[in-house]
C-alpha cells in the first residue's frame, strides 16, 4: 500500500511540475481569456483570486492566480468542478504541528519551497530543503510525520 501511495505520490509531482512549468514557463499558446464555466469556477471557489490565467488541457482547465500573497495553481474538470489545487505558501503558514516536526528533524536544513496540496479526500505539503550536501523534497502524510520523495545530492 505504501509503494502504491509513493508511486501515486511522484507521479503527482511530476505532473504538477509539468503543469507549473508550462504554465510559469511563458508558454501561453493554450492560455484562454477568463471567461465562461472556468472563470465562474474559480470565482465560486476561490472569491479573492486575482490576475487569474487560464490554460485549457484536453478536458481540464488549469488555473493560476494569486489569492492573498500567495500563488496558486487549480485543477477543474470541463463542468468547473474543482479536482485539485497546489499554493505556494511561506514556512510560517505550515500548521504548527507540521513545523515543529519540521524543524526538530530537519532543523539545520533550509526550507526553499513549500507546496499545499489538496484535493476532496487528501490534503498534504510538499516542502523542499537544502542543506550543504543535498535536497530533500519531503511529503507529510496522514499519521503525523514525512515521506522522503526525492534526494539530490549536490554536485
């Protein structure tokens, strides 16, 4: 069950990644003007959202837009209903549980990106560390702790 999480798990961050490039990349030849079922969507579920883009992708639209300070990227089906969305948010808006286990673990370690994701059933962060010989991409799971997602060591 574990390995069947970590494969889901990795194939989410790569598809993620994917997306935010394309999206963040410049390349807008799919980008669509906010408009529509799309539009209304991200509205209806995000009220605050500004400066919102909208990229159509076979069946879904990603959206990005800002809500607040932070970036986000959302999923939504053809009928506007939301599938997943991805924030950027800073260290301090972890929930404390979450950044205390953080920093007890990994306290020497510098924390470069946090993701939130969620989605209906799953709601977990994606955070990104470096320390002076790797990155660490880590996930939090359901029980309190993390999974290591990727390493990389420094050249």
């Amino acid at each position: 069950m574990k390995k069947i999480k970590i494969i889901l798990i990795s194939a989410l961050v790569l598809t993620t990644a994917a997306a935010t490039q394309a999206i963040a990349g410049g390349r807008h030849e799919n980008a669509i003007r906010p408009r529509g079922k799309a539009i209304t969507a991200v509205h209806q579920y995000f009220p605050a959202a500004s400066d919102v883009v909208l990229n159509e992708n076979g069946n879904y639209v990603m959206a990005k837009f800002t809500l607040g300070h932070d970036p986000v990227r959302a999923t939504f089906d053809s009928r506007g209903n939301l599938i997943n969305s991805f924030r950027t948010v800073r260290e301090s808006q972890l929930p404390m549980d979450v950044y205390l286990r953080l920093n007890s673990s990994y306290g020497t370690d510098k924390v470069t990106n946090v993701v939130e994701c969620s989605d209906l059933d799953t709601h977990f962060y994606v955070i990104t560390l470096e320390s002076n010989t790797q990155w660490i991409k880590l996930k939090t799971d359901g029980d309190g702790g993390f999974i290591t997602v990727q390493k990389f060591d420094k050249a």
